[in-house]
C-alpha cells in the first residue's frame, strides 16, 4: 500500500493492481497443496463438482460481501463491523476471522517453508548431494522446518512493514503467468504418461455415490480457504480499494484465476498421484481410504521432475518450487495483513511494530507445528474448513439483517453505476439473505450432528 503520511493507510495503485493483490491473496498453497489433496481424498471428481458449486453459490457472493464491507468503511474486520452497527455481537466475528488468519497463517507457513525447502532439494539431488537434499526434505526434521519457517515468517513481515502494495503488484503480475505456464507444460507432460488416464477419469468423470457430508463440508471449507473468504482477508484488502472500482467485476475476476488454478494443478496432481501409486508410493490403504498426509505433493512431484530428466527437470522443479513459494507469500502477507490491521487501526499502533508484534507471536505458534506436525490436520480443520465458513455465514447475516443488503448494494453502486437496475441487485440479496447462510447452516449442522 501507498502510505500517506497522515495516516497508516494506503490505497492500491490501480484497478488492475488490486486484482492482482486479491488473486495473490487467493492463489495460493490452497490451489496447488490443498486443493488436489482435498479431492484425491474425497472422490476426485464428485468433489471437484461439489467444490464448484460451493464457489458459485456461497464463495462468489461472499466475497462481494467482505469487499463491500472494507471498502465501505475503510476498517480492518473488527473495526468494520464496529462502524457499520452498534450490536456488540459483530465485532467478535471480526475477532473470530483475526483469530482464524492467526492460526492458518501459523500452520501455513510451515507448509510454505516445505515449498521453499523444496527448490534446494531439486537443486541438490540433481547435483548429486542426496545427503543433503534427504535432510531438507524431511518433513519429520523439525529443526528444518523451523529454519524454513522462519525464513518464510521473516520474509512476510518484512513486506508487511513496508506496506504491500508495491512488492505485491508486482511480485503477482509476474508469478501468476509464469505459475500458470508451469502448470500447463506439465499437466500435459503428465498426460502423455502411461497410467495417467486413471488418475484424469477419477478427476473428471463423477461418480455421484461418492457424494458424503464429510465430502461436502471439505468442498465448502477448500472454497473458504482457497478464495481467502470469512476471515476478513477481503474486508482488509477492499478497506484500501478506490472507490471507483467495481466490486462485482473485481470478484469475478479474482473467482475466476483462483478456480481456474486449482482446476489446472488437479489436472497436474491427480494423475501424478496414480503414477506414483503405480512406482509403489502408498497412496490409499486397501479399504481405498487416503493414507498420503499433508506432505503429500512434496513426495509425488520431486519424483516426476526426476522422471522428467536431466536439466528440463531441473529447471522445472526449481521454477515450479519457487514460483509456488512466491504464490504462498502473496497469500501469507494478506493472512498477516489482517492481525496487523486490527492492531494498527484499533490500537493505533504503528505499521512497523505491530506487523513485527503479529509476526513474531504467529512465528511462535509456527515452531510449534514445525515440531509436530501432526498438529496441521487438526488446526487446519477447526480454523479453516469450521471456522472460516462460521465466518462467512457471520457475514451474511450481518448483511442481510444488520447492515442491510440495501446499504451493501448503496457501496457497491460507487463503482457499478447500473448495479440497481441490473439483475445483480435481486440475486445477490437473495443469496446473502437466504441462500448462503441457509446452505452454511445445513453443511455445518450435519456435520455437527455426524
Ligand atoms: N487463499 C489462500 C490460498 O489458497 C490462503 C488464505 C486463506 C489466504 C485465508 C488468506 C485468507 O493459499
């Protein structure tokens, strides 16, 4: 963010600037890590259809929500809905989405230090140092971790002291092509494998049956985490929106890269899962249940690079590492953006200290996880696939009831001169009125009464 001197907030530079920072927030370990993790355990292609219609019906509109709110107020989430109401309760759920971008970001960077560690194991086993390479790729070596962790953690608050908008908008303007043209050149290099026909049916070709609770609630839960929804992530990042911009073409926009990434890294992953099960790698057990934890994608791809040969391989891995690296660090700083925020804006700290403050207290959760990693399973589950759909339907709600839709679609007019007159209006209240909260409320109930 630009910042002015008279206050600690900054505007994005342009249109195009603030896209590209909310799909950098977007795109993310959650489109090329969790995403086909998710649907390989989860039925492959019935997830994948589920998890569209989750983004459609519930991530879409809810992200017009969050932009609407920041933009209208200029708040971190908690000052927003200290501005917009004066019911007590709504503050808390801007405190419940600092508290969920807290602990993703804790668990996440670990994640994110995996994806970095990995640009130097490809670098060493191609160079002949296994020694070395088997020591970073470890994902039981908690000191590594730690270190790479840190690195992560450092390289975050850095930016975030700075302020984002400059390294952001440029970092994601170059990334996102480069991730994407990655992923094209070895989805189709995966294709041509023998074996990697399975892998493509069991991610294109549903078989409805498999449809559970459980598969549901993972499909809403990933359309959370991968649009970096109800959590305030996007009330922060509309709070420096111009108002001039429209919010409904915005969003779009930033739904559209981030499921179409997801959608490419699944055509990449999931036959490479089948490839991999074929050379041996224990993927499901004999009862089909999926046995490859969180390091899954970190096993499976090395492989591939290696088979791919020689310096191609190389040059891929190390690019396809780094470039995943870069896509995580977009996503982290708006996970620390958020914290830093609500202690800048509520507590009139300063940009400086509390991004070091919010880093440093996350970075200690973060070490935690590093040496128990088994610990990732479980946060990720309570704050993301619980929490941040918790969230969401928080936001309807206050939308729908509190602040009105009317008021809403009087913020989004700013940058959408037509918006009354056009068939947005009716639909989206009726989605953030009713149909959001209503498909929320019934995912989360059932789960909670399995
Ligand atoms: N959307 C990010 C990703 O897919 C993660 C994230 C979640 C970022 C929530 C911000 C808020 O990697």
């Amino acid at each position: 963010m630009a910042t002015t001197p008279t206050n600690n907030r900054g505007t994005w530079n342009s249109k195009f600037g603030f896209i590209l920072a909310a799909a950098g927030s977007a795109v993310g370990l959650g489109n090329i890590w969790r995403f086909p993790t998710e649907a390989a355990s989860n039925g492959g292609a019935a997830f994948l259809f589920i998890y569209i219609i989750c983004v459609v019906l519930i991530g879409l509109p809810v992200m017009i929500a969050e932009l609407s709110i920041g933009r209208s107020t200029q708040k971190n989430p908690v000052g927003a809905f200290k501005a917009l109401s004066s019911n007590k309760f709504f503050p808390l759920v801007g405190f419940w989405g600092v508290l969920c971008g807290v602990m993703i970001l804790s668990f996440y960077t670990v994640i994110a230090g995996w994806t970095f560690s990995h640009v130097f194991v490809e670098i060493f086993t191609f160079t002949g140092l296994e020694g070395a390479a088997n020591v970073l790729a470890d994902f039981d070596n908690g000191f590594v971790n730690a270190a790479f962790a840190l690195l992560f953690m450092g390289l975050t608050i850095a930016i975030i002291r700075g302020g984002v908008s400059e390294g952001i908008e440029r970092a994601t303007k170059l990334m996102m092509p480069l991730l994407i043209v990655i992923l094209v050149v070895m989805a189709v290099y995966v294709m041509f494998q023998p074996g990697a026909s399975e892998g493509l049916e069991v991610y294109l070709k549903p078989d409805f049956s498999l449809i559970t609770g459980e598969l549901v609630l993972a499909a809403m839960g990933q359309a959370f985490f991968s649009l970096s929804l109800g959590m305030g992530a996007l009330i922060t990042y509309g709070s420096y929106l111009s108002k001039k911009e429209n919010l409904v073409e915005a969003a779009s926009y930033v739904t559209l890269a981030d499921v179409g990434i997801a959608f490419l890294a699944g055509l990449l992953i999931m036959p490479t899962i089948f490839l991999a099960q074929a050379q041996g790698v224990e993927i499901y057990n004999e009862a089909g249940e999926f046995l490859a934890g969180p390091a899954l994608i970190f096993q499976i791809l090395p492989e591939l690079f290696v088979q791919m040969g020689g310096l191609v391989g190389l040059a891929l891995g190390v690019s396809f590492f780094f470039l995943l690296s870069l896509a995580a660090l977009t996503s982290t700083i708006s996970l620390l953006e958020v914290p830093t925020s609500y202690i800048i804006d509520e507590y009139g700290v300063r940009r400086k200290k509390a991004a070091l403050y919010v880093g440093l207290f996350v970075l200690i959760i973060s070490l935690i996880i590093s040496f128990n990693t088994a610990l990732i399973d479980s946060i990720d589950f309570i704050f993301s696939v619980i929490g941040l759909p918790l969230g969401g339907l928080l936001i309807c709600i206050f939308i729908g009831y509190f602040w009105k839709t009317r008021s809403a679609i009087d913020e989004i007019k700013q940058g959408f001169k037509d918006v009354r007159d056009s068939w947005f209006t009716t639909i989206w209240s009726i989605f953030i009125k009713f149909i959001c909260p209503i498909i929320i409320i019934i995912i989360l109930a059932q789960t909670l009464m399995g």
